[in-house]
C-alpha cells in the first residue's frame, strides 16, 4: 500500500519559531509537492522539489522554504512562524512527468498563536 | 494561478441520487483530474483524463470531458453517504507544468 506521511497531524506554534513540517514517501517518487490548503482559497502550491536537492517556487513561497537531502523525505520550513500560516498543509508526490497523479499524505493542521 | 473552478460549490443530495459536479477551466489543458477529499485529510484521486479523450468510467464515476467548452463533469450515480467529501478537479498544461487545483465543491450526502 503506497504511502505518504506527515510527522504531524496538529502542530501549534508561537510566532516567531521556526517550524519544521516533514514529509516521508515510499514509492520512489521522483517529485515531492508542498501545499497549504484555505477555506474559500482550495490548494496553492508553495514548492515543488522534481530531484534531490532541486526545488523550484510554487505560486506562494513568501516565508517558507524547502529541503529534499533524500529522495524520500520533502521538508518545509517556516523560518519565523506568523499568524497568518495558520493553515492545513499537504504533502504530495508524483511519478515523473510532473503531472502524473498526485499520493497526498494526511495533513498537518498548523495553528501559530 | 486558479485554472480549474468547480459549480456548484455546494451540493446536497439524498443517498441513491445522482450528483453531477462541473470544472471550467480558462487555458488548454493537457489531462483533467479529480481528487476526492474527506474532511481533514488529503486529497485521493479519482479519475485522470486526457484531453483526446470525451468520456471515461470508473466503477459508479462517470466523467466527461468538452475541450470545446473548456469544461469537465463528475457524476456519481447511486451516491452514498460515503460519498460525502469535498471534489477538486485539476489540471495541467503539459511538458513540465504542474497540476493547478479548483477551489473544490462539497457534496452532502444524506442517508
């Protein structure tokens, strides 16, 4: 049973720490995605990672960032949380070419006090 | 970028209707997916289709697919109460694009 998973599934924070969301894959993907997820706003891609070490910007990078030393393990950073990262954030991955159907982990619900 | 938008964004049916859910999208499109969601978890997919084919199946899902019109229907035939989830549709432009997601319609169905 492919999987993708998230060290956690609520996180609170403070503002100003730095936060590190996880995320593990066990299908060989070649591509990792990281999304945060609104109500009323559906998904935006933060970072998109297509090879170890490779990143590229989504559609909002602004405060965060992104480490892929392993092919299995996709990390976003927020570098100072603030309040207005509160949000449910998704991890994914694909098989190349980077439109291939999409394996979403469960979730982190993130909420920065 | 929001390419795909989702109509209605709400709808509630009872169990054994059938629900029917509409994606419009502005660009030319590659291959249009859906994705199911339960309430605080990921997203799973459903169907993928490509933009050279007008309809697929899958078990009690039927989607379609008018390049023309730029637009995509979901029909869930003899729904029930599992099928209470929000549906996103996706799309994607090609080469090294990406998948671009709808904003997600929310299907109640009632028992």
């Amino acid at each position: 049973d492919v999987k993708v998973t998230q060290s956690s599934r609520y996180l609170v924070k403070r503002t100003g720490e730095k936060v590190f969301l996880e995320c593990v894959q066990d299908m060989d993907h070649e591509n990792m995605f990281w999304y945060r997820q609104d109500p009323g706003l559906g998904l935006r891609l933060i970072y998109f990672s297509y090879d170890v070490k490779m990143k590229e910007k989504g559609d909002i990078p602004e405060g965060y960032s992104v480490s892929r030393e392993k092919k299995e393990r996709f990390s976003l950073i927020l570098e100072s949380a603030s309040t207005n990262q509160t949000s449910m954030y998704l991890c994914a991955s694909s098989s190349t070419p980077s439109y291939n159907e999409q394996f979403f982990g469960p979730g982190t619900r993130l909420t920065v006090l | 970028s929001q390419q795909g938008e989702e109509d209605p964004q709400a709808l509630s049916i009872q169990e054994g209707e059938n629900a029917t859910m509409n994606c419009s999208y502005k660009t030319s499109i590659n291959n249009l997916q859906w994705y199911r969601q339960n309430s605080g978890r990921g997203l799973v997919h459903l169907i993928l289709i490509r933009s050279n084919e007008r309809e697929k199946h899958s078990g009690r899902l039927r989607v379609t697919l008018d390049t023309s019109k730029k637009s995509s229907s979901l029909l869930i035939t003899a729904s029930r109460a599992a099928d209470t989830a929000s549906y996103f549709c996706a799309t994607d432009t090609g080469a090294n694009s990406k998948l671009t997601f709808g904003k997600g319609i929310t299907l109640s169905v009632r028992p």
